[in-house]
C-alpha cells in the first residue's frame, strides 16, 4: 500500500504507540483486501460493546488502548441493559460492573455512549458520497443504501482503528464501480409491510452481492429489510428502484435474476402459541415508528400476561417523550441503550414476538436465549397486547 508521510510517521511511533497499533491493523487489512492507499473517513460507528459479545478478552484489548483518542466523531452500540430497568433484565453486579468499564473505556477514548444501532437518525449523520467506517450490520446497509454514504462492513476492532486512526483502506463499497447490483431480485406478489424483514432474511441466505429491488415501501420497511439481510448474510448495500439515491446506474448486464414466491417467506416468519413478550426496535424504533405505536395504545390497557417492550435510542426518546409516556401509560416500557438481541430477552423469555427478522434470526439461536419467535407486522403486533 502506498502511504503518506504523515501515515508513515504514525505507524513509526511518532504519536504514540496506540495509534500506531491501530493504522498497523489497517494497513495489513487493505494489503490483504488488495487496497491502493488509505482514504480519510468522517465518522465511525464501533460495535463490540456488549459485554455479552466481547467479553474479558475484548475488556483487556480496550484497556490497552487507554492512552488512545478518536479523532472523528464516533458513536457507541447498544449496551447488554438500560440502566433503568435492570430489574426487569435480571442484570447481575458482575454483568454490570464488567459492561460499565467497556463503555468507560470508549468514553476515555473520546467515543460518544450513544448506545444505539440506529446514530444516522440524530447522533451521527453522514452525507451523500461520504466515508465513513462503521461496524454494525444494520447500520452500515442503511448508510451505504438509504443515505448513499460509503462504508464496508467493518468489524469492531477495524471500525475503532478507523476512529483513532481518521483512515480506512480504499476498497470495496468506498469504491464507485463496486456499489452497483449483482443481482435482481424479483417479488411476484404485492409486497406488504410484514414481508419486508422476511424478505430481507430469503435475501441475505440465498446471495452474496447487492440486490436491487422493484418494490413500494417507506423508509422503516426498507430499514427493517436491510437489517434483516445484513444478519443473515453479508449483504451492506441494496438498491430499490424509485427510493435509494444511487439506483439510477446501479444495473449493468451481468446480473442474475432471483425470483421469490410468497410461501418462501411464510416458511421464515414462524408462529408461537401463547406469546409471553413482543419485541419492537431491531433496529432501534425511528421517531415515525414510536409515533405510530403511541397513537395506536393510546386510551387503551395492555394485557397483563404479555410484556411489551421497545427499544429506541437516547436521543429519539429525548425528542419523542410525549410519545414515550402514552406507551409507558399503556403498559408498555421504552427503553434505551440496549436491545432485544443482547439484553437478556432471549434468555428471560421464550415465546417472542417481534417485526424484525434481524432478532427473530438472532434470538433462535442458543447463543442468545434459543427462543421461540415469529415475525408479524407492527399493528398486528399491537392489536395483539391490546386487553
């Protein structure tokens, strides 16, 4: 790789010998992924912040870094808990005490602790054509679909070198030719809003590449579909016609065509009898989405024997608390800083309702709880916790 002086000075040590641990990372990853050069970014978005996903090992490689300081905005993902309802997640004082010194960690690194999987709404906002290097999954779709940002999918570690470091090798989806589709995927029904997670599940299992899709949706169901086809595969970027920024252009000849029927995704969505939580926010819930919750519970009383929890970041909540405390007066609990797949949801309960594939993919596994979960669309979701 071609470096620059100021780059080769770093990596000799000249600003500590952190940052130069952190650009040694990204220089062997681009030599690897056959990269030219290094390319500044604007942003990072840091995953491995679970104590549940990093453990001790991931602690110790953190406090390593403690004379380390990020030099783009970079923004936090969900944590293991909400502070303020540890009762309800069962969190132990060695959970707590372990989770609280990762997030101490990256806040001493100058990382802001948003806590959140969805920063593009308030917290970090890139811009069209931007570079960013981001890690979470869903995240790193919606910048690179929804937005028309750049990023590849990068892992925790490379995505907090990035921030330290304000580079990322040039590759992948930060180059133009690389971001058109390799695949059309047709739909022989008409779409509606409980098949877009489904979907995005068929999507991510079957290619590997970018898919481009002629369907009619809103920006929540297209988040929802990317997210899912993130999680079950290692799809960053799609594009439907009418909608993303960069379709137009995005089709070249040698495309494969995938055609899927309904019953493809009824086979994904999976039914629970006797649903003990409904899960709402995998991603985290936009400002639209808490409002259409709100409008829909309000006057009205939850079931006493199905819990209804919703997972949204800090600063929606902030901006969203009239809508926040008709769903907490309804019976439902809005939460912060976490999310259903790495609280201990799966393991607390067992027959899991939700509108995201993302968790429903996530919260089957052992890993995470084993739990029964179907996907439903939100206001069937809704009307079944209505007393």
């Amino acid at each position: 790789m071609y470096l620059t002086r100021e780059e080769e000075r770093v990596l000799n040590g000249e600003q500590g010998s952190a940052k130069a641990k952190m650009l040694r990372i990204l220089v062997k990853m681009g030599e690897v992924l056959g990269a030219e050069r290094l390319i500044p970014v604007s942003s990072a978005q840091i995953s491995g912040v679970s104590y549940r996903t990093i453990g001790d090992a991931g602690l110790h490689f953190l406090r390593s870094l403690k004379d380390a300081s990020v030099v783009v905005p970079a923004t936090l993902n969900p944590i293991a808990f909400d502070e303020e309802h540890i009762g309800e997640m069962e969190v132990d004082d060695v959970m707590y005490e372990k989770q609280m010194a990762i997030v101490n960690a990256y806040v001493d690194m100058g990382v802001k602790p948003t806590m959140t999987c969805t920063p593009y709404y308030f917290d970090n906002v890139p811009r069209f054509g931007e570079h960013i290097a981001w890690a979470e999954s869903s995240a790193v779709i919606y910048a690179n679909s929804i937005i028309g940002a750049r990023t590849n999918r990068e892992g925790s570690v490379s995505a907090l070198a990035s921030a330290i470091t304000g580079k990322t090798p040039e590759y992948g989806l930060h180059i133009e030719e690389r971001r058109k589709a390799t695949h059309i995927i047709e739909v022989d029904f008409e779409m509606r809003s409980e098949h877009f997670p489904l979907l995005g599940l068929y999507i991510g299992r079957e290619i590997n590449g970018i898919p481009y899709l002629r369907v009619r949706g809103d920006e929540d169901d297209f988040k929802l579909m990317g997210a899912a086809m993130a999680a079950s595969g290692s799809i960053a970027m799609y594009h439907v016609e009418g909608f993303t920024p960069e379709y137009r252009g995005a089709l070249h000849d040698e495309v494969e065509r995938i055609t899927v029927e309904e019953k493809e995704l009824a086979d994904l969505a999976g039914t629970v009898d006797n649903v003990e939580l409904v899960a709402i926010g995998c991603p985290h819930v936009s400002g639209a989405e808490l409002r259409k919750i709100a409008e829909f519970v309000k006057g009205r009383k939850k079931r006493s024997d199905v819990e209804l929890w919703i997972f949204a970041a800090r600063s929606t909540i902030e901006r969203h608390a009239s809508e926040v405390k008709i769903i907490e007066e309804f019976g439902g609990v809005v939460m912060k800083d976490t999310c259903v797949v790495v609280s201990n949801a799966g393991r607390l309960y067992k027959r899991i309702a939700t509108n995201s594939g993302k968790a429903a993919l996530y919260l089957r596994k052992s890993r995470f709880g084993g739990a029964e979960v179907m996907v439903r669309e939100l206001y069937t979701l809704l009307r079944s916790v209505i007393a």
